[in-house]
C-alpha cells in the first residue's frame, strides 16, 4: 500500500534536528512539546523506523533519522517554495516584455510557457515591434524588460548573445540572383542601413521592393520568391530560409541582443522574468549558418 509522507510531521523532525530537542523545536514551531512528540511518533510508525536516539540526555538522529534529514529538508524548502509563489502578492500582477519580431522565435514561446508554470498569478504581455520603437517605449516606462538587436551594447544594457545577420529568402528561391536586388524592409528596421551599406561596398545594384510595418507583408514578399530580407542567424521562421549565396551576396555583420530593465525595476518578479530570458538565450544553441552547414 502506498505510503504518503505529511509535510507538518516532516517540518517537526527537521525542527528537532536542528534545534537539539522536542522543547526547542516545539517553541520554534509555536506547538505543544507533545503535539511534536505525537508528529515524531507518527513519522516513526509509518516508516517502521527509529529516527531518533533517545538513550542520552540528547536526542540524537539514528542512522535512518540522518537519512531522512535530507529528504525533508528539501521537501519541506520546496513545499514552502511552491505555496510562497502561488500566494505571495510579490508574485503577481503584469510585466510587459517587449522584443522586436524577428527574435521571438525561438526562445520567447519558452521563456512565456516556463515562466507561467513557475508563476501562474502574473501576467506577461508580450509586445512585439522594431528596436526603435521599444527602446522609445521603455524611455518612457512603458515597457519592463525589453530586448534589443543593436550593432554593440550599451551602458544600460546587458549583451546576451551576438549572433551575424544573414539573407534570407523562399526555399529553393531565385530572387537573389536577380539584379538589381530587390529588397523586403521595415521603414524601422535598424538592419536595413548596413544591408545597402555592404550592398553598395560589394556594388550590387538593388531596389527597395517592399517598404512597409508590418512584418507580415514583408514574410509573404518574401516567402512569394519576389525579394530577399536579412534576419539574425537562427531566428528565422520555419517557411523561410538562410540564402546558400556562396559569395554572391556580401557579408553582414553581427547583431547583439540587449536585454534592457534587469537591473533597473527593482522588482523582484521583473527580475525573475529576465532569469528566465536570460536562461532561455543560453540554452538555444548557437546557430550554424549556411556557409558552415555546406562546409560540415
């Protein structure tokens, strides 16, 4: 039959332990000295062992006792840690997260669907829009966290990755080879000067196909073989892909992601949610780019 250990009876043997007796323990827990007695007892009945020594003037833990000792102390800190999360009003409200579009994927859906287990009593809303524009929106308090892709960081900024942009076009599309280039861009998007800068380096004619805000527009442009766009290596969207160019389109340089707001708030559960962020940019692995996967 399945037995079921009782978090009160396991907070009285943890306070045993480490208050040397029954009478501190029962003064630290605000009990009865044989209200714990009572707890010691039961614990030791449904075990079938002795947990404690009580030959000396002291109680002592038994071998079996030392054991338990482990087990509880991590069962009574995680009970603790789980009623401290869903009740504590340090752990609720809304934080507003704000992360241009083009890195959403693939971390973000992780970092909301993990950090909602973990604290299910706030709400995170995820606001989605160019650099520019977050970086205005957080100036002005209303963003808590923002992520950034920028050429370096900043004094305000924390750097968790740097990754470089590459071209990306339909699958097994053509619109890279046609001349002039035409191109898909955001008014706001900051990858937009260093594309025709290296462009025009590489002297490459090109024409802005699609000028737009939405994002939308720009991946079905795209996607439709009838331009090319740049994304920072690893984030593009599953119906597009890396341009295998081989040369025939010039280098761009590499990206940083900024993280804005972690150290600024002073709010703990804001703090929490940039762990999270932080965590989820470590654990995505760096991305291999076209050149190298050929190469591999």
């Amino acid at each position: 039959m399945m037995r079921n250990l009782d978090i009160t009876t396991l907070r009285s043997f943890v306070a045993v332990a480490d208050n040397g007796g029954v009478t501190r323990a029962a003064g630290f827990l605000h009990l009865t000295q044989s209200a714990v007695s009572m707890q010691l007892k039961r614990l030791e009945e449904l075990l079938g062992l002795e947990l404690l020594d009580r030959s000396g003037r002291r109680i002592a833990l038994t071998a079996s006792g030392e054991q338990l000792l482990v087990y509880a102390r991590k069962m009574v800190a995680l009970n603790d840690e789980v009623i401290g999360r869903l009740t504590n009003q340090a752990f609720e409200g809304e934080i507003v997260l704000g992360v241009p579009h083009d890195i959403v994927y693939p971390a973000i859906p992780r970092v909301l669907q993990q950090f909602n287990i973990a604290y299910p009593r706030v709400k995170v809303q995820l606001i989605s829009s160019f650099t520019v524009a977050l970086k205005e929106q957080f100036s002005k308090g209303e963003c808590d966290l923002v992520l950034t892709t920028e050429s370096s960081e900043t004094a305000e900024s924390e750097t968790l990755a740097s990754r470089p942009l590459c071209w990306i076009g339909a699958p097994d599309g053509t619109a890279w080879r046609q001349r002039p280039l035409r191109l898909a861009f955001g008014r706001a998007c900051t990858f937009r000067p260093k594309v025709i800068t290296a462009l025009d380096q590489a002297g490459i004619p090109w024409e802005m196909a699609v000028e737009t805000d939405s994002d939308r527009t720009i991946e079905a442009t795209v996607s439709a073989d009838l331009a090319v766009n740049t994304m920072i290596d690893g984030a593009e969207p599953p119906h597009l892909t890396q341009i295998d160019h081989s040369g025939g389109l010039p280098d761009l340089p590499t990206q940083k992601i900024n993280l804005y707001g972690a150290d600024t708030t002073g709010s703990q559960i804001v703090s929490e949610l940039a762990e999270f962020v932080r965590r989820a940019f470590r654990e995505v692995s760096t991305p291999i780019s076209v050149k190298n996967r050929n190469a591999a």
